[in-house]
C-alpha cells in the first residue's frame, strides 16, 4: 500500500509519521482492496485536524476527518472511522455478491 503523510502549519516529526504509518498499515486487514493512504495532519491555533483518504479498487475514496487537541487522540479516531467505513463496505459487497435472483432477497 502506497502510504503519503503531509503536514499543514506544522512539521510531520519522524514521531508522528511512525505513529501515523503503524495505525494506518492495519487498515487493509478490513478491506484487502486498498491500494493508498494519504495522510494530512494540520495545526490550527489551538487544535490540530487529521484528514485521512484511502483509494481502493472498485470503490470510492474512504474519508475521515477528525479535529481535536490531540494529534495522536485525532490519528486514533481517524483510523476508527475508517475502520468502521472499510468494514461496513466488505459487508455491502458480500451481501450483493452473495443475492441471487432465485434467492427472492
């Protein structure tokens, strides 16, 4: 998985990319089909925001944005957020793959 972290109004710390890297690799375990990960962590006066975006093959970009005065705490919501997206996806689709017409579902 192609994996991008950016930082706006703030410098992304070897700290933070680690952290941010290690919570997002978890992700494809939800959904086997994500292809990229781009990460945006902001600083805005006194609280920072988190954007996450994954690309996946045959759908559309999953997105999360969390704000807060924890950057750490925001990653960590972030991740659930898509987390739940992700799996409630792969159940959408293996509900319509598992209909047939002679099912009367």
């Amino acid at each position: 998985m192609e994996m991008t972290i950016a930082g706006r109004h703030l410098e992304v710390t070897p700290a933070i990319r680690e952290y941010a890297e290690k919570r997002v690799a978890k992700l494809p375990k939800y959904y086997d089909r994500v292809q990229a990960a781009h990460v945006v962590v902001e600083k805005a006066e006194r609280q920072h925001a988190v954007e996450m975006r994954l690309t996946a093959d045959r759908a559309e970009a999953f997105v999360a944005k969390v704000q807060g005065m924890d950057l750490y705490a925001c990653i960590d919501q972030a991740v659930e957020k898509l987390e739940r997206q992700l799996t409630d996806h792969k159940d959408m689709v293996r509900h319509r793959m598992g209909k047939t017409p002679m099912s009367g579902a």
